[in-house]
C-alpha cells in the first residue's frame, strides 16, 4: 500500500527523560532537515499540542514521494530514531499516511467498497 505521508507522535517525556527528549527532538529535526536537503523527503512539520488532558501531545509530520518514505523508514538510521525515541517518550509512534492524489484514491478505494 503506497503512502506519502509518515506521522511520527507522542504522549510526553518520560518522567526523569526529559533532557534526552529534548536533545532527541533536536537532533531529530537535524535529521529531517538534512533528509529533506538530501531530496530524500519533501517537507516535515513539527507541531506540540496544547494541553487538552490527551494522550497525543506532539507530532511530525513528514511528507514526500512514496518510495523515498518507504526507504527513509526501512533505514537503519529512522529504527535508530525510533528507538531511542521509545527509551525517553510515553506513547511513542510512527504510522503511514496519505493526502493529496494518494488520498483521493484511497476514498475511492474505500467508496467502491461500500455495499449497496
């Protein structure tokens, strides 16, 4: 299944982890913007939430063409990200997305398979 979107998000620091946390969202941002230098993605947005009592309190956003998001997370360098990501944040998470062209598909998809 094609996807042009990676939505990387989470809950909060864990208690005692939040130096770790915010050098990882630094370096983070470093690696994305280096990814999109690259032409590997074609942009990210990072967004913190305001507080709502959720469990979902920041997010990435990243965007480009769907075999480049395929490679970016098959590397070892995105499961590394992952996974100290996973050693400091409660409700970490990363999952495929689509918009735009993939997205009208995809509802096309979808309503094609409604049942008369």
């Amino acid at each position: 299944m094609s996807f042009n979107t990676v939505f990387f998000g989470w809950n909060r620091s864990i208690p005692g982890r939040e130096e770790m946390s915010a050098t990882h969202f630094q370096e983070f941002i470093q690696y994305l913007t280096g990814r999109q230098n690259g032409g590997e993605i074609q942009s990210f947005d990072a967004v913190l939430l305001n507080s709502h009592g959720g469990n979902l309190n920041g997010f990435f956003l990243i965007r480009g063409e769907p075999s480049k998001l395929g490679a970016l997370v098959s590397s070892d360098e995105w499961e590394q990200h992952m996974t100290r990501a996973a050693m400091h944040l409660d409700g970490s998470g990363a999952v495929a997305g689509v918009t735009g062209d993939l997205l009208t598909k995809r509802m096309q998809t979808w309503q094609g398979l409604i049942p008369s």
